[in-house]
C-alpha cells in the first residue's frame, strides 16, 4: 500500500503502544488520557494526512487533530521555519524585551483579520485567548457578565469554564466556577433567525450587566451546530445597536476549515473580538485574540508591569511557526482546497443518512459530524475505525457524534479512502445490546 494510505501491520493498539498506555497510566494524572484495551494508539510521526504509530502503523486522520493540522501534519515549511528559529532564539522576554518575530506576526494578523481587527494579544492555548477576551470584554464595557451559549466548548480553566455551555465540564468544580454567564439554547438549522436573535435581546433586557456575546460561529465540540444563514450578521447588527461587543470563538473554525479565512467572512460579520488558536501556529502551541483597536485600547498603556501577560508571551518559535504555516495556507490557498473538495465530502457523508443508527449529517467545509443514536455506538465506530485505519473523534455534549474534520491538504484518493473506511466501519458496527 503507497504511503499516502493506511497500513496496519499489528494487532491494535500494538504491543509497542500497549507498553507505553502502562507507563502512561502509572505516571499521568489519571483524568487525562483514556486508556483502554483497545485504545489509544502512541502516535510517532505524521505527514500530510497521515499519521504513524510507535509499532509502523499508518493511518489516515479525519480529525486534523483536534482541527489543528490544516496544512498537513508536519509541514516540511513550518517544520523548517522551526528548526531554523530554535538555532537562534527558542524564547524572548516576553512584555520585556520583545522579539522581530512576534512583531512580523502580530502585522500578519491584523492583515488577516476581517475588518478593523488589527491589533493581538498573542498566548498559547485556547483558553487563554478566550480569557484575554473576557478581561477585555470587562475593560471594554465596565460590565462582567457574559451571553453565552449551551453546548459551547471555549477550553477548560476556570475563566474559560464560565463560558463553556456543556455541563460535564463544570459540574466537577461548579464551586469555583464563577456565575457570571447567561446560558441560551445554540440555535441550529431547525431555528428560525428572528426566535434566535429574540432569545439574546431578552437576555440583554434580563441581563443589564451583560457587556458581551461570545460564541463558536458553528459550534465545533458541540457536535458541529451550523446556525440558521442570517443569524451572525442579525446578532453583528444586535450587538451594535445594544452596544454590547460580539466575541467570536474562530479556534476551531479558523483559517479556512469551513471554506473561508475566517468562518464569520461568509456573512461579512467583523466582530469586535476574534479568537484563534489551534491551526495558527501548524502544530506549535499558540492562539491570538484580535481586536480593533477602539476595543483593545481598553487596557491601560503598561507602566513596567502588564496586567496581563505569560512567560511565555509571543514565544519566537511558536511566531516562526505561524508565519510559515500563514505563508502555507495562503499558498496553498486552503480555504480554496476545502471549497474544492466539501461537495465530495458532503456527499459522501449524506450517503450515511440511510445507514441504521445515523440520526443526522451537518456540517460546513471541512468541519462536520454524523450523529449517531448513542455515544456507546459512536465510541464503537472510533475504536474499530482505528483498527481499520483511520482517526476518528468523539464529539457532541453526551458524545453521540463523530466529527469528520480532514486536514484540507489531503488528496482526493486520501479522502475517498478513508471515507470508505469510516462508512464500512459504520454500516458494519452494530450497536451492543445486538452483538
Ligand atoms: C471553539 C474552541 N474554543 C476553544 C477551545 C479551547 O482550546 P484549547 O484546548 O487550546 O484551550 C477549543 C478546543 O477544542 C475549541 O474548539
């Protein structure tokens, strides 16, 4: 088989895998990584589309890794740009002493962005570009409170947790999570704009101390909620008549994943806020929060000491990475490459909808889910989709779908492939009470 496809070549997980979950298990913080019998695999290497495992096993990925990978896994680009940095500088001095590099990329973002955007706070996880946002939410607008959304995902510390709208996550710490969100139902395709947009202005007439409305253009962890066409630009228009700040969490959807740089452009939406992370740095921790500046020029000029800032700050290596994997998507014009191949994609997904046990299809671009009638059957679907050859993922508030999310460089004979394999791996999975 050509090394563009899956090759699996030992039981799996493996005997070189099965080895390392034992040690992981021994030595890892119990709640962090699931191991089971037949799951998880210990990854290797990657390149494009595939992924190898520590006992040469290859598979194709559906998942872009959590959505990261949309120029390939291991761009040979950023990969470069990478190694080149760390010859000569792995780390600044973050709101000290400044790097070049960080000021090239914070001009790259602000030619990115849509609109006014122009101005970033660089940091490294999701979270933290999305609590850079509150906090400047709060200096913005004097108000603490946020509109937010059920089945919202934004990332898991304790700020982010105020925000994020599925309740497993914080229930664990619900006494140190503050209560300063108002939670409303995501509209999906089912949901008319007007009851959508109804439901937040009554929220802000309940919610006086409510400065800003955050959420996921489609919401990704969610189980992939495509709102109705009209709704963001009826909730652009909203907030700036209520004088409120539109945040958008773009982590998920950003540069290109559902056919567009930035999935809020499809309705020439520029909200105040935008976050993104997870592909900007092409596999090198880093997110941004990009605003206008009329919205960031909240925050006070530093006087020697920022209110706000990390360590690792504007890290050079992630910078360099970014920039190389910004030079790759424009390149590569990835927005194009997902336009190019979603009809494929979504035609071959909507052929599910007559396999038993798949409830619904949906999805944009590259960012898409097939909900299944239990988590039980979906958890099943990714184990033996493993085995057979491709990465899956688990998604939705009770784990009922897959999303189906390739990178946007892997080929056409790729897709198809591991397409067949996941619908295979569906028609022929039956659910447990039936074995
Ligand atoms: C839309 C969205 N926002 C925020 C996050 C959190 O990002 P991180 O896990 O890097 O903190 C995620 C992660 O999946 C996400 O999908």
């Amino acid at each position: 088989m050509s090394a563009e496809f899956e090759s699996i070549v030992t039981p799996v997980p493996g005997p070189r895998s099965r080895a390392l979950a034992s040690e992981l298990a021994a030595y890892e913080a119990p709640g962090v990584t699931y191991l089971g019998d037949d799951y998880p695999v210990f990854w290797e290497s990657a390149s494009g589309a595939t992924v190898t495992d520590v006992d040469g096993n290859r598979y194709l990925d559906l998942t872009s890794a959590f959505g990261v990978a949309a120029t390939g896994h291991t761009n040979p680009h950023v990969a470069s740009a990478v190694a080149e940095q760390a010859q000569r500088l792995m780390h600044g001095m973050g709101d000290v002493h400044p790097t070049e590099v960080r000021v090239k990329l914070l001009l790259r973002l602000s030619e990115l962005a849509p609109g006014d955007l122009t101005k970033s706070y660089l940091s490294t996880s999701g979270a933290d570009a999305i609590e850079f946002a509150l906090k400047t939410a709060l200096l913005a607008t004097g108000k603490p409170r946020t509109i937010a959304y059920r089945g919202a995902y934004h990332g898991l510390s304790l700020g982010a947790l105020e925000v994020v709208g599925i309740e497993k996550f914080r229930t664990p710490f619900a006494p140190l999570v503050a209560d300063r969100a108002t939670f409303l139902p995501y509209p999906g395709a089912e949901t008319s704009v007007e009851s959508a947009i109804g439901a937040v202005r009554d929220a802000l007439d309940r919610d006086p101390d409510a400065g800003a409305v955050l959420l996921e253009p489609i919401q990704g962890r969610g189980g992939v909620i495509v709102p109705p066409d009209g709704f963001l630009r009826a909730l652009r228009d909203l907030c700036y008549g209520r004088g409120v700040l539109m945040i958008l969490d773009e982590i998920y959807t950003g540069f290109g994943r559902t056919g567009t740089m930035f999935a809020c452009e499809r309705e020439n939406v520029v909200p105040d806020l935008l976050c993104v992370g997870k592909a900007l740095g092409g596999g090198v921790p880093l997110s941004a929060t990009i605003g206008s500046a009329r919205v960031m020029d909240a925050w006070p000029k530093s006087t020697g000491e920022a209110l706000h800032t990390s360590t690792f700050l504007g890290n050079p290596i992630a910078c360099a990475a970014a920039l190389a994997n910004l030079d790759e998507i424009a390149r590569l014009d990835v927005p194009g490459l997902v336009r190019a191949q979603q009809g494929l994609l979504a035609d071959r997904l909507g052929g599910l909808r007559t396999a038993a046990n798949v409830r619904d299809v949906r999805g944009r671009g590259f960012l898409r889910a097939v909900e299944f009638g239990s988590a039980e059957f979906a958890n099943r679907v990714v184990v033996r989709g493993l085995a057979a050859g491709v990465i899956l993922l688990q998604s939705g508030p009770t784990g009922t779908s897959i999303t189906i999310a390739p990178p946007p460089t892997i080929g056409g004979a790729q897709l198809q492939r591991a397409l067949d394999i996941f619908e295979r791996t569906v028609r022929e999975t039956v659910p447990e009470e039936a074995t």
